[in-house]
C-alpha cells in the first residue's frame, strides 16, 4: 500500500496584541506600578511563603550575584559582542525611571 500522506502543516500563530500592548498610552506609570511592587506578591519568600525580613531580599539578590559572577560576566561579555556585532548600542538613551 502506498505511504500515508504527510500531516497538515500547524495552524499559523498570529498574534497583533504583542505589538499593541507597548504603546505609550497602556504602559504602567511608575505611581501605578510601586503599588503592585509593595504589595503581597512582592513580599514573601516565593519559595516558602515566609515574609522577608528587612534586607533579605537585598543579601539575596548580592549572595546570588557573588555566586554566578562567573556566568554573568560571559553572558555581558556575549550580549555586547552580539550588540556590536549588530550595531545595536547597549547604553540606554534615556534612564527608564526618573
């Protein structure tokens, strides 16, 4: 018998949002989003629910950073490799915030 035909190709993914979502008009502000940052979600443990004592999150964040140093240099060294390479500026024009 001959061979089954080849499966119908995938539905093509179409998705417009991707590109409305960005526009000046429904980005947070940063009045509304330090509300978001303060609240629950941002203030226990993911992990074990606990709340964060004062400056857990800071010791954390630096503990992690000392322990992938290594890995975060290799990976700034290759971003601006690519960057360049791409001539593609790795300096912001403008701060995000202030």
């Amino acid at each position: 018998p001959p061979p089954p035909p080849p499966p119908p190709p995938p539905p093509a993914f179409n998705d417009p949002a991707t590109t409305e979502i960005y526009t000046s008009s429904d980005t947070l502000s940063l009045h509304d989003a330090l509300p978001i940052f303060d609240g629950p979600v941002f203030a226990r443990d993911a992990k074990s629910g606990d709340a964060f004592a004062p400056g857990k999150r800071a010791a954390d964040a630096r503990s992690g950073i000392a322990l992938h140093a290594e890995e975060l240099d290799k990976v700034a060294v290759w971003a601006g490799r690519v960057a360049d390479g791409a001539g593609i500026p790795l300096a912001l024009p403008q701060p995000l915030i202030g």
